[in-house]
C-alpha cells in the first residue's frame, strides 16, 4: 500500500516536472530561473522516492525500489523518470536493477513489462565512463568477490541469461563496453 502511494507520488512529480518546458516558455525571463531551481528540485525527490530515500540517512537499501519495480505501473515509471535523472542518478537506478534482476524477472513473468526500460537504459549507458559500465556487468554477473561463492553467482547469472531482458540488457552493457 505504501509502495501505490509513493507510486503515484512520484509520477504526481514526475507530471509536473514534463509542464515544466511549456511553463519554461511561458514565463518572464526573470521566473526562468526559479523554475530551473524547482525542476531540478522535484527531479531530486523523484529519485529520492524511487529509492526510498529518508532525510538523514545515509546508506540506500534496494529494497523500496525493487517493490516499486515489482509493480507494473512502477515499471513504465522508472523507464519515463530516467531520462530526467543525472548519469549518477541513472546508472544507480540501473545498478540496482541489475543487483536484483533474477528477482525482478521472476516478479515479471507475468506482465512481461521490464522490456520497456531497455531503451531508457540504452540512453543511460551511453553517457556513462568505462569503470560505471564495468561496474554494472558485475553486477549484473553477480561475479563474486572470492572464489567461495560462485553458486550463487552462477544462479544469478543463468537467471539473466534464461531471459529475454537480462539476455538483452547484458548485450547492451557488453556492446557499450566495447565501444569504450
């Protein structure tokens, strides 16, 4: 319930923040700025909702946005909000998808809508430097940091590869990697 509600506070947020161009082009010049201010503002609180940001928190845990994920209208929101974030902000969004992609993709088996954020994720990493990219294969791997626990690595990853979207959102990160 608390997840419906951040869910239509955020794309609230988000409606207001596409009127912005047209209320950009309708104001004085002198209010210009202002309304930058204020956009850029409620792009901040967007991701901080997405995330499940608390004021004075430090740590961010995956867990509020892999519920909102595991949502079909959390979905298409994530993949229209993405443009709007910052490179930082966006390749978080995309790290923590691939962090919980085997989960997302069983929760999805049914609605089949992770699709929609394979072009907003394209966008993303193509403005993202080599080490970011590198970053979020492992991540989507699952690569562990020792030897000791390749089997739940290898369950991460036959569960990316069992899939049409981690089968294409690792082509897409591998392809980037190679144009760097």
């Amino acid at each position: 319930r608390q997840t419906l509600f951040t869910i239509e506070k955020t794309y609230i947020l988000l409606l207001d923040v596409e009127d912005y161009e047209r209320r950009y082009l309708l104001s004085l010049e002198g209010d210009r700025l202002a309304l930058m201010e204020e956009r850029k503002q409620k792009i901040c609180d967007m991701y901080d909702n997405l995330r499940g940001k608390v004021p004075n928190q430090e740590r961010l845990s995956d867990d509020p946005f892999v519920q909102i994920m595991c949502i079909r209208k959390g979905k298409h929101l994530v993949a229209r909000i993405l443009p709007f974030l910052s490179s930082e902000q966006a390749a978080e969004i995309l790290m923590a998808t691939a962090r919980n992609l085997p989960f997302l993709i069983k929760k999805d088996a049914q609605d089949e809508v992770l699709p929609c954020l394979l072009r907003p994720f394209s966008l993303v990493l193509y403005h993202l430097p080599l080490g970011t990219v590198t970053s979020i294969l492992q991540q989507l791997m699952n690569l562990p940091h020792s030897a000791t626990v390749t089997t739940a690595a290898n369950l991460h990853l036959t569960a990316v590869l069992q899939n049409k979207f981690g089968l294409s959102l690792l082509y897409l990160v591998l392809s980037r990697g190679e144009e760097l």
